[in-house]
C-alpha cells in the first residue's frame, strides 16, 4: 500500500503520479530512501512537536479518581510538591506532577529572561518597546498550558502538554 508523501492520499500499485497533488511518486520514493536513514538526525517538525500525546489510557480508573485533586494542585506553582509526597504510588498524580513541575521551571526561567531583558534595556526602554508585548505574548502562552493541564487533571485525562509534556523529570 503505497501513499502521496506530498498530500497523503493512498495510491494504487504502478501509479507514477499522484491523482490529487499531481506529485511524482517515483521522485517521492527516490527522496524516501535516500533521507530514510538522516531522518533519525533531523529535528522534530512543529507538528511532531506541537502534538500532545493521550496517556489516559495508561493508569487505572480508581487511581484517576482518588487523586484528581492533587492532579489539579500541581499546576499551581509550588503546591506541585504535595502529590510529589502525599501520592508517592498514584502514577495518574505523579504524572501531572511531572506537567506542573516542567511547566513550573519553564514559567520561572521565562520570568528571570525577561526580567533580565527588561533591566538590560530599561534605559533603552523606547528602542526596545517590542520587548513587553512578546514577553505578553509568552505569558499568555504560558496561561493557556497552565488551564490545559488543570483541565486534563479535573477531567480525568493524562494528556502531556504541548511543546513542554514530553519531558519527563518525575518517574
């Protein structure tokens, strides 16, 4: 079964090009297996890194259930400790754990760099005004992973965070 690595569609055997993008097969097949064994090497796309895996499956009903109110604890700063130690044994807690402290360490390093931007430049202040709306913009990102993250814990769900979840620090 072979598909248009250009627009996805599947083709049938012998075909040369593709019936929905016009792509060639033949070249799409010669760039496969020549960039098959660089792929390994190559960074992840925005794609790739922007998608959030579901791992709800993975932990059991009564563990969600016991602990979703230290789940949801975790993205709050540093009440992230209290199911790092009360829920040792609850993967679903130590889970979101993991979320709230990666999330934690990434608001706290954002928050130093854009301090230091800000006394860096603070003389500068009227050359450097596109500074305080990106640093707005970051925070806002950051917002959004936080009520994310508070709203997979309160409903049950172990989704990792974008750009930030595939990290582990907690096991």
């Amino acid at each position: 079964m072979v598909f248009c690595a250009r627009c996805g569609r599947k083709l049938s055997d012998g075909t040369k090009f593709c019936p929905g993008c016009g792509a060639s097969v033949q070249e799409q097949s010669r760039q496969t297996s020549t960039s098959s064994h660089t792929r390994s090497q190559q960074p992840q796309s925005w794609e790739q890194l922007s998608q959030a895996k579901d791992l709800s499956g993975e932990f059991q009903v009564e563990d969600i259930e016991q602990n979703k109110l230290l789940a949801v604890l975790s993205y709050f700063s540093l009440l992230v400790i209290l199911p790092i130690f009360l829920a040792k044994e609850s993967k679903y807690a130590r889970f979101h754990a993991n979320q709230g402290l990666i999330l934690m360490i990434v608001t706290m390093g954002w928050q130093f760099a854009s301090s230091m931007l800000s006394l860096a430049f603070s003389r500068f202040w009227w050359q450097m005004r596109f500074i305080l709306p990106f640093t707005s913009i970051v925070y806002i990102l950051l917002l959004v992973l936080f009520v994310m993250g508070v709203a997979n814990a309160l409903s049950g769900k172990a989704k990792e965070l974008p750009l930030i979840g595939k990290f582990r620090i907690l096991n």
